[in-house]
C-alpha cells in the first residue's frame, strides 16, 4: 500500500502498490511519503523485502479510517521514527542550470527561479526520489528524475544543448529519394536519411524494436515509411522525424510502395497482401498454397505484384501476379530472390535467380522467357528509363567464394529483347546504390557518377568509426582497453594497437581486477581456444594458452594469476602453472572468479540456478541457488573485488503473478550465498548484466537484455541506495559499462560512443567519438569528445566528421564551424579532475554565410600560373567576416578588395598555383566569428610544367641564453642535426642547389632574428615549394597563448608573466609569418620545453593541455604540419644518455640519421616507399616512439602532439 500524506499528515490516498487498488494484505510494502520534511522512509512489514529501514513487525490492516485517532498514531509513530534516524541526517542540495525565465518544482512543489535548492536533515542511508519541473515562459516543459540522500549534491541542466547526428557507416539496402537529393538506408533497426550530395547523415528514423523490411519516401519527399518485423508500419514527417501515423501490419517481411505513394505490398509469411499507407486497410490479398513468403515488391505502375520464398521442398521461388484482381499470372521458378525491375510500361521484368544469380528476363503477363544472362554472378538489377535499357552488376563467377570485399565487380548493360550485354565496364567495389536516373552509384560507401564511371575520384561520404560495442575496461593513467586497441583519455592518442603489425584479429575480452593484465582472444578461431595474456603497462605478450575447451566467457581473479572459462565445458587454470581443471559438462554461463581465485561463480545457461565451486581443492558443486529460491532469472553475476559479496542480477517474478516482473540486485554472501540484500526496481523489468567497482562500493547494473539496453542504473553497495540513472543516454545498444579506477566515474557505451558520467552529480559529463581518417595514408586515430552543452576537444578529422543538428529540421553543421567559441583542450580530464566546463548558451544564434564560387568553374583546366577567383558572400543573419583562403590545405593571404557592407558581397583575388591540381577553398563566418561557414570549393588544374621545387628550412636553435641559468644542453645541438641531415639528404629528393637552409643558433636567435629568417624565405619562395620551421629552446604558455623565448630573453622584473608577453615570439606572430611564406607544403617542428633551473618557468602555467589547445590552433590557422612535444607535467627535462631532446632525437632516429645512441638506433621509419619518407609516417613515428622513451628514462609518459592540414607530402630520402 502508498499512504500518502499532506503536511499535516492526514491520510490523503491509499492504494496499492503494483494493483492500485485501496486495500492491501498483510505483508505488503507500504511507503510514507512526508511532503513537509522532504522525506521518504519505507517500512517493511511481515516480508522480508530488503530496505535500509527494516521495520518488519508492523502489521498492516486492510483499511485505514482518515479519523483522529488514526492521525494521532500515526503522527506519534512518525514523530518516534524522525528521532529514531535523526542521528544520520545531513543536508543535501539540488543545483539548476538553466535560462533565466524558468520556474522550478520539486515533486510539485514551487520553487520559483530558485537555481540552488538545499535540503535539511537528510537520512544519509535511505534515498529519495525527486522529480525536477522547470516550466518555461513559452510552455515548454521538462523533467528530470534524480535521487538523493543526506550529504549528496546534484546537479540538473535544463540548458538547451546541441543534438549529436553520428555519422555511421553502411548503405544497406540503399534507396534515393524520387528527387535524387537524399538517400535512405537501414542500420541496426533504423532508417537513416542521408544528403545525396555531401552524404552527410540528416537524421535516424528510431522506433522499431526490429529489423527493417523496407522504406520508402513519399513522392513530394515530405514523408518516409518504414516497415519492420516489429509488426509495425510507420510513417514519419522526413524534416522533423515527428511520427505520424503508426499501424499495426501482420507480420512483416518485406515491404515495398507502389509508384502512386498510397499503396504498398507487405509479405506477411502466409501471404502478400495490398495495402493503403494511410490507413493499414487491406485492398487485396495474395497467396499460394504451401509457399512462405520473405519478400514483396509491386511494379511502379501498381500493375503487378511480385512475392518471393520458400516453396514445400524448401527451395525458393517466386510468383507474380496481377495486381488488380489477384488472379495468379505464372511462377518464376527459383528467381525473385532480389529486387526485380520492370521496363516503362511494365511489359518485361528482370529478375536474379537465387540458386545461380543468372539473370532472366520474361514477359510481365505470360511469364515467356525472353533472354537469359549467365555471364556473371549478378547482385542488382535496375532499369535505365533514359537509355531504354537494363542496369546490372555482377561479379565473377570464380569470385563467388570471396568475401564480398574482394570480389572483382561488372556494371553491364542489357538491350530489351537481348542476353548480349551493350556494355561490361569494370567497378571499383561492391555496388550498394544504383540509380540510372539520378546518375549516381555508391560503390563501397563512396558517391560516384555512372556516366563517368572510369574517369573521376570517388567522393568519400564521411563516416565515424563509430566505437566498437564491446564491453570497455578503464585502466590506471588515463587509459581505456575497448576491442583491440588501448587510448588515452587526455590526448585520445591510440596507445596500443594488438593488432598493429601482425596477421592476427585479437581483442580483449577481459581485464584483471588489478589492471595488470590483459587477456585476448583471436576472432578468427571459432571455438576461441588459446588466450593470449599481455601487460597492461608494456602490453608486451606474457604468454598464450590453449585450452581444452571451447571458451565464450574469460574471467580473471584479482591478479590475473587464475582463469574461469567455459562454454558447453567450464574449466579453471593457472595462467603461471598452466595447470587445469575441468569443472563438469552442463552449460553454463558467464564464470566468475572470487577475488583470490580460490572459488568460481556461475549459472547455468538458462539463468536458473547458481552454482559456487572451489578451484584448488578441485571439489564440485560445494553450494548452489536456485531461482525458485530467488523467485528470479539471471542474468549477471560479478565478485566484488574486495571479496565481501556477489552482485547478481536478473528478473524477479512474482510466482503467484508471473506477469509481474521487476529488475532485481541480490547480494549475496561469497561462501555461502546467503542473501544479504536485495534491492528491487519497480521502474525496471529487467537487469541483464552487473558490474562492480574496483573499490566495491558501487554497484552498476544495465537495463535489459543485449537488444533492449537502454541505460545504466548505479547502487550503493553498502545500503542499496540509488545513487544515479543513465537519463539521457544516447538510444541503442549499451553494454556493460566500466567504471574509472576511483570509482568515481562511469564510462557507458552506446552507438553514439563512449559516454562519461559523473556518478555523485548524476550528470553525463561527455560523450567520445572514434573515427577512421578518409586518407588511406593517414593511420592516427582521430576522436572528439563533447560535453552536452556542445563544448569539444578532438583532431581536425573528428571535428569536421561530428556533426550538431541546428534547429529542428534537417541542417546539420559540422563540429568545427564552431571552433572558436566551442573548442576547449584537455577537456575530458579537466572534467574528470572536477573543472566545471561551460560553453556559449546561444549556440548558434548567430548563423554564417553562405559562400559560393563564381569563377572559374571547377575542374577547369589553365595554363598560366596565375589566376583570378572571384567569390559571393550572402549574410543569411549573423553578418560576414572577411573571409580567408586555403589553397592545397595551407592558408594563403590573397589580396582584394572586400566590400565594407551588403547582404550580398562579391569578393575577386588573385592566386598563384601550383603544378597539378590546386584545390581551392574560400571560407568566412557571422561577424562575430562564432559560427563560421562551410568553405566554397574549386579545384584548378595547371597543366603548364614549373620549375623543380625547392625546400626552405629554418633551423632555430637557443642553447646559450642572455641570462645563463637558462642554458640548455642541446637545443642548438638539435638544430644543428636537423639542419645537417636535410642538407646531406635532401638533394636526393629535391635536387642539387634546391635545398636552401638558414641556420639560427645561439647569439643569432633573437625575435628579430628569427622573424627576419622566415622573411627572407617567403621573398624566395615560390608556391611548389616545401617549407620546415625547426624551433628548440624554452616555451612557455601564459594563458591560452604560446610564446618562443629568444636567446635575448632575460628576467626583468617580478612579474614573470609579463616579461614573457613583452620579450617572447608569440604563436600568433609565427602564424603570420608563416602565411606570409608562398611554399604551400609547411611544416613546423616546436621541440622546446622548460628546465627547473629556468627562472622558475613551471609558474608560468606550463599547462600540456593548454599547450595542445595552441598547437591546434596554428595548425588550422595556417594549414600547416605541427608536431610538438605536449608534457602536461611542469617541465621537461632533457635525457642526457640520447644527447638530444627527445622529440629531435625520435625524429633523427626515424629519418634514419647516424651516429645516434639509445634505444632506437638504426630502427628508422620502415615506409611503403622504401626510399622516401614523407610527412605522416615521420610525425607518427614520433608519436608512437616518444611515450615509451620518457617511460623508460624519466618514469613517466611524455606525449606528443602532431596536426595535420592538407595532403601527405615526402618530405626527406631515407638515403642520401
């Protein structure tokens, strides 16, 4: 029963807790909610149902009277009871962020524009539901559900926040839209809308719970149908993805919309059946005797119906009939397997059989065989309405036993009335898009144009890497282990690779409690036998082990020492001793390892009974649990890592009620599995995994089964308090989470990423991205991770492949349009370190230009060096900013003359090209310069030969300072190497007399010096030319901006800071004279860093973070390669025994330099040129190295920052 009561405790309703009805039997749950003392306590009476009050002697009558006497004792009860618990009380406090103009309540109490709510006498072991209103003044409303307890303090957002679109990869069962300008394709239940042009994905259709069996757009393209096996058919506004309407259909396996868009064909198993769209009424129905169907497609007339399946033998076949009257026309055999395609006016379809992918080609109403096409194994087959003729594509017939990806694929072209194709022309991959109208194909998830099939560059749509799904394990140091590859959360540099190198397809399937180890299987054994076991800290391999047995699920103890592992068999064994034990042949599921590894956990493949046995005594079943004991089904069972208890999981049912289910945690006593609590969920049906902390406090469990998941709960372990719900987890799949090493912290998957929670605030702190470069050169990882609020950090690839919906329609705008006001370095670990990161609240107010080329046209072809370019500039609300130039990823400054106002702005320039083709990209932004433009591009191509060309280097190297406790040992050194192996090797690449090198060291390296020296190469330079700027000496950072201290830098005063901002060279002055320089190839090297006998520079906020932020900013502000050193710690020493800095000495090593020590010594870069190094191998190289090399002498990991703008280029012989 609830009893609820006003504030003066007067009984206000009673009923029922799961019936609702007004009485109750003795035994039921009965909850007191005290409205005036913001305070809930539960009191358990007869049944022992867990609750951190357990007041079990009360015996509940069957009605209550609202009379004096029972308001007296129930008051005088209450009152005993306040003072009973008083002792653990203290205050709690909820934190609003919202806008000004929001009112708030609390469980239906006002609290006006209150944005800090506090809470006196809380019980700190009991928690309390709260649901959190904020009223708007246009009406709008939300609201958030937390819970809290004495001591804790939450924080609620009701800010408006940037909606993520992902960027999945796929095109399956694609289809274009009537106009060709947008493309629909299915992934995971889902139908999604990308623009046909840029491929960018506009928004999911999500709201079936299985796999789609066909969609459509209407003919206007303001709707979008979808029919899933979920028995649903949908039909969605395509702008806003408002559903509106939602039919029950039989169930359905195969869908498709007639050329009117009010009528559609659903096979339904026993029958195909007409259908009008708009109401789900069955026009006509189509059957056969003894025939399942699989799939349906009618004729874009609507004058046939095609169904496919299976016929009594258990082949396939197909039939057609009319679909007017229903009358059966003819059978077509084993064909109709996939879509068939019929001719204008529907006298002749084509369809591919199912047993040999042949083509055949019949009259429409007799079924008459007309042609028969056998030479290849075909996939897809369209009809050509333009040029009166078949499309198909086919691979070879010797092929048919490859995977797809490595099949050699045929577009050919069929005459009416002919099996002899008009044309057999070659595919670059497999073909997921064919659209003869359109004149568009996609082939390996790349746009290309069928009538300039041979002749043209794929346009790559972009596509995340979206992570993987597997569960992740959250290590020391900042590091998470997820699939095959390990990542730093600071820098979201890919650390380690298992698969790097090698022919193997390993990934992790577990991680020791202690995070010494982890274990491996490789994907492409089908039993999983041998493990493989490496250390998290070298990620060297310890050892393999083949195992007897087939092996699903590994489990380690805390040390990693013992295994648990099993299938149809479990086993346990020493990973040191190798020794085995084989623990019985009945199914089980999910083993788990005590702590010390001395005894194992499982249940059996139905989730019914657990079992406890001991590993080194060798004994069987030693006890068990059985659900009838649990009234449950499980699903989950997790040790806790200090060895007090088992967290297990599953469904409680009520026996006398089988339809009530709800989510359950039992904990239970690790020898004897006694229960010692158990916390049921009545907001959940179920659990299907558990997790528990490294520290075993917290407890995780994750909602539902596999295909159902959609958040992530968290307990206490210690009083089954609810401490947070995942609320707002980003939808689909989620898998067992990870919880940081403190405990602290939450790490959930979803297909959006890796999403972080803070488990304290109950709030997402942000949510991570993966992706894979387009560039099939460029191997470096690239990521973003954003905050809800729409701050991010990440590589240019994963600001540019991020997208944010603005507005609620269809304009999605990539990630770095907003870098300016958006981007924040270091941004995951200063959330986790407890910075409160805040980001701009009129997100994209203000909105950018629109820019359009005008002349030339693209692709054209020119023979002068020179060219005039003229761009339009459209202010669509948010102002112009003048706009800036790239050519071939490197900025330029162009001369013109830009107008000063108008809503429309031309602006012409002149621009120097290069030999080859010049890709030219003009950009502008709101006049404020929060939002800037997506660029207008062309690409030029010089056809005219020019002159070789030359590479410019400026070598700077300050080693002897004006003031001499600033000295170092071998910056000049390093300058001096640099300098020397460009001049010994470059030649070889660029000629003899096109290596020009100006060497700045010491005395020379004053600012003036230095500016001068890039000077006189942007007066030499020419834009063909390669240009490397090499910096070693003292760096610091004041703020947010980066300064080169110069050999005449000297302490003047008190104030370190200021005497930095007035002697120093500033980023921002080498980013224009960078740009100043005509060489559109640019590559800066900053090797600089800061001593503890330096004046004291680590006050100078020698922040890495901070740092980075810089670096990334030069890089996109000029285009240019930047590789540096990025230590977050206060100084970074230089390593006497490699007689250079460290990140000079990686780049010596990798360009194969002689006479250098240490550990890399003749190991240079190994590159697919075997002659030639260029650019991103030498920097990645750099990478990978220089973690380890400081490990190794300094105790800890330096990492290094490279960013990349424009195309990979050589960049030095890897001989002379």
């Amino acid at each position: 029963m609830v009893i609820r009561f006003q504030e003066q405790y007067n009984v206000r309703t009673m009923r029922h807790c799961k019936s609702g009805k007004p009485h109750g039997k003795n035994g039921d749950l009965l909850e007191i909610f005290l409205a005036q003392k913001d305070f809930l306590v539960s009191i358990v009476s007869q049944r022992k149902c867990f609750h951190p009050l357990k007041y079990r002697s009360m015996i509940v009558e069957k009605q209550f009277r609202s009379n004096v006497l029972v308001r007296g004792v129930v008051s005088v009860f209450l009152m005993l009871l306040w003072s009973s618990v008083v002792s653990g009380q203290q205050p709690a406090s909820i934190t609003i962020q919202t806008s000004s103009d929001a009112k708030i309540s609390v469980n239906g109490k006002g609290y006006g524009t209150s944005r800090k709510l506090n809470f006196k006498d809380m019980a700190t072991d009991a928690d309390f539901e709260y649901r959190v209103r904020a009223t708007f003044e246009n009406g709008q409303v939300q609201e958030r559900r937390l819970f809290l307890a004495g001591g804790r303090h939450a924080v609620v957002d009701f800010r408006s926040s940037p909606e993520l679109v992902p960027q999945p990869g796929g095109n399956y069962n694609a289809i274009v839209s009537p106009s060709g300008k947008y493309i629909l394709y299915e992934r995971d239940n889902t139908a999604v809308l990308r623009d046909a042009e840029s491929g960018l994905v506009l928004r999911e259709y999500r709201a079936h719970s299985k796999r789609l069996e066909g969609f459509a757009f209407s003919s206007d393209e303001s709707k979008v149908y979808t029919a899933g096996m979920d028995d649903r058919l949908i039909t969605w506004e395509l702008q806003t993805g408002k559903v509106l309407r939602d039919l029950d259909v039989p169930s359905c396996y195969g869908f498709c919309l007639a050329g009117n868009h009010s009528t559609a064909v659903l096979a339904t198993s026993d029958d195909c059946q007409l259908m009008d769209v708009h109401s789900g009424r069955v026009i006509r129905t189509f059957d056969r005797s003894g025939m399942s169907f699989y799939n349906a497609w009618i004729s874009p007339k609507a004058q046939f119906v095609v169904g496919q399946g299976r016929i009594s033998n258990g082949a396939y076949g197909g039939v057609i009939w009319d679909a007017r009257t229903g009358a059966e026309l003819h059978s077509l055999g084993s064909t109709a397997y996939y879509t068939p395609a019929f001719n204008t006016d529907e006298t002749l379809v084509v369809t591919i059989a199912d047993d040999d992918r042949r083509l055949q080609c019949r009259e429409s109403r007799s079924g008459q065989l007309v042609w028969e096409a056998t030479g290849k194994s075909y996939s897809t087959v369209v009809y050509d309405a333009n040029k009166n003729q078949f499309l198909a594509v086919g691979s070879n017939r010797q092929d048919d036993a490859k995977p797809y990806d490595q099949r050699s694929y045929w577009l050919e072209a069929f005459n009416l009335r002919s099996s002899t194709p008009l044309l057999s022309r070659s595919m670059p991959g497999h073909c997921e898009l064919l659209s003869p109208q359109h004149d568009v194909a996609l082939i390996n998830g790349k746009r290309m144009s069928l009538s300039q099939l041979d002749a043209q560059s794929p346009d790559a749509y972009p596509e995340s890497l979206l992570t993987s799904t597997r569960q992740p394990f959250w290590l020391s140091g900042g590091r998470v282990v997820q699939d095959d590859k390990v990542f730093h959360l600071g820098t979201g540099q890919l650390l380690h690779d298992f698969n790097e190198g090698g022919d193997s397809r390993l990934f992790v399937e577990s991680v020791s409690g202690d995070g010494s180890r982890i274990f491996c299987f490789d994907s492409r054994e089908v039993d999983y036998k041998t493990i493989y076991v490496f250390s998290s800290e070298t990620y060297r391999l310890l050892q393999r082990i083949r195992s007897p047995f087939k092996s699903l699920h590994l489990r380690p103890d805390h040390a990693g020492s013992r295994l648990a592992a099993g299938f149809t068999q479990w086993y346990f064994f020493g990973v040191s001793s190798k020794s085995v034990f084989n623990g019985g042949t009945s199914e089980i599921d999910d083993p788990n390892l005590s702590p010390d590894g001395k005894r194992t956990y499982h249940s059996d493949r139905l989730g019914e009974v657990i079992y406890l046995k001991e590993f080194e005594t060798k004994r069987g079943v030693q006890k068990n649990l059985s659900t009838s004991q649990l009234e449950s089904l499980i699903r989950g069972i997790t040790p806790s890592s200090d060895g007090k208890y088992i967290a297990v999981c599953g469904t409680y049912r009520n026996l006398a009620r089988r339809s009530e289910e709800v989510a359950t945690l039992w904990i239970l006593d690790p020898l004897t599995l006694a229960i010692q609590k158990i916390i049921k969920d009545s907001e959940i049906d179920e659990f299907g995994a558990v997790v528990v902390s490294p520290d075993s406090r917290r407890i995780a469990c994750v909602e539902g089964y596999p295909e159902r998941r959609k958040s992530v709960v968290v307990y206490d372990a210690a009083t089954g308090r609810r401490l947070m719900e995942t609320v707002g987890h980003y939808p689909g799949y989620s898998d067992p989470p990870a919880f940081s090493p403190d405990g602290k912290f939450l790490l959930t998957v979803s297909e959006a990423g890796w999403e972080f929670w803070d488990i304290d605030r109950q709030e997402k702190l942000a949510t991570w991205l993966n992706f894979e470069s387009q560039d099939e050169s460029d191997s470096k990882n690239h990521w973003l991770v954003f905050t809800p609020q729409g701050a991010f950090d990440g590589t240019s690839v994963g600001r540019k492949q991020t997208t944010f919906r603005v507005g609620d329609r269809l304009k999605v705008v990539a990630a770095d349009r907003f870098f300016q006001d958006l981007y924040r370095p270091g941004l995951l670990p200063r959330l986790l370190g407890g910075e409160n990161i805040d980001a701009p609240t009129d997100f994209a107010q203000q909105q950018a230009p629109k820019v359009e080329m005008l002349s030339p046209s693209s692709r054209s072809v020119v023979n002068q060096s020179q060219v005039e370019i003229k761009a339009r500039f459209t202010d669509l609300g948010g102002g112009i900013a003048r706009p800036w130039v790239f050519h071939n990823g490197s900025r330029v400054l162009v001369d013109g003359n830009w107008p000063a106002d108008g809503r429309t702005r031309e602006f012409t320039f002149s621009l120097a090209l290069v030999e080859g083709d010049n890709s030219i990209e003009v950009f502008s932004a709101s006049e404020d310069k929060s939002w800037e433009s997506d660029p207008a591009q062309i690409v030029i191509r010089h056809e005219t030969p020019m002159a070789q060309p030359t590479l410019h280097l400026v070598a700077v190297g300050v080693s002897q300072y004006a003031q001499e406790t600033m000295n170092l040992k071998f910056a000049a050194i390093d300058a001096d190497s640099i300098a020397t192996i460009f001049d010994q090797r470059g030649p070889a690449l660029y000629g003899q007399d096109r290596v020009r090198i100006v060497r700045v060291n010491d005395q020379q390296a004053t600012r003036q010096g230095i500016l001068t020296a890039i000077d006189e190469v942007a007066k030499a330079s020419n834009p063909q030319d390669t240009f490397v700027l090499f910096l070693a000496g003292h760096g610091s950072m004041v703020g947010q901006r980066y300064y080169f201290l110069p050999h005449d830098f000297e302490k003047q005063s008190d104030n370190l800071e200021e005497d930095i901002r007035r002697q120093g060279l500033p980023g921002d002055e080498l980013n224009d004279a960078l740009a100043s320089v005509a060489a559109r190839r640019r590559v800066m090297i900053y090797d600089t860093c800061q001593s503890g006998g330096a004046i004291q520079l680590a006050r100078t906020a020698r922040n890495g973070l901070a740092f980075r932020g810089a670096l990334e900013r030069m890089s996109r502000a000029t285009g240019s390669y930047i590789i540096a050193a990025t230590s977050a710690s206060a100084e970074a020493h230089e390593i006497e025994d490699l007689g250079h800095g460290v990140l000079s000495y990686t780049l010596l090593a990798g360009a194969g330099a002689e006479q250098l020590k240490g550990p890399l010594r003749s190991q240079p870069v190994v590159p697919q040129n075997s002659k030639t190094l260029d650019v991103r191998d030498w920097f990645n190289y750099a990478q990978d190295k220089v973690p380890g090399l400081t490990k190794l002498y300094l105790g800890e990991e330096q990492f290094v920052e490279a960013n990349a703008s424009g195309s990979n280029f050589p960049i030095l012989p890897l001989s002379k």
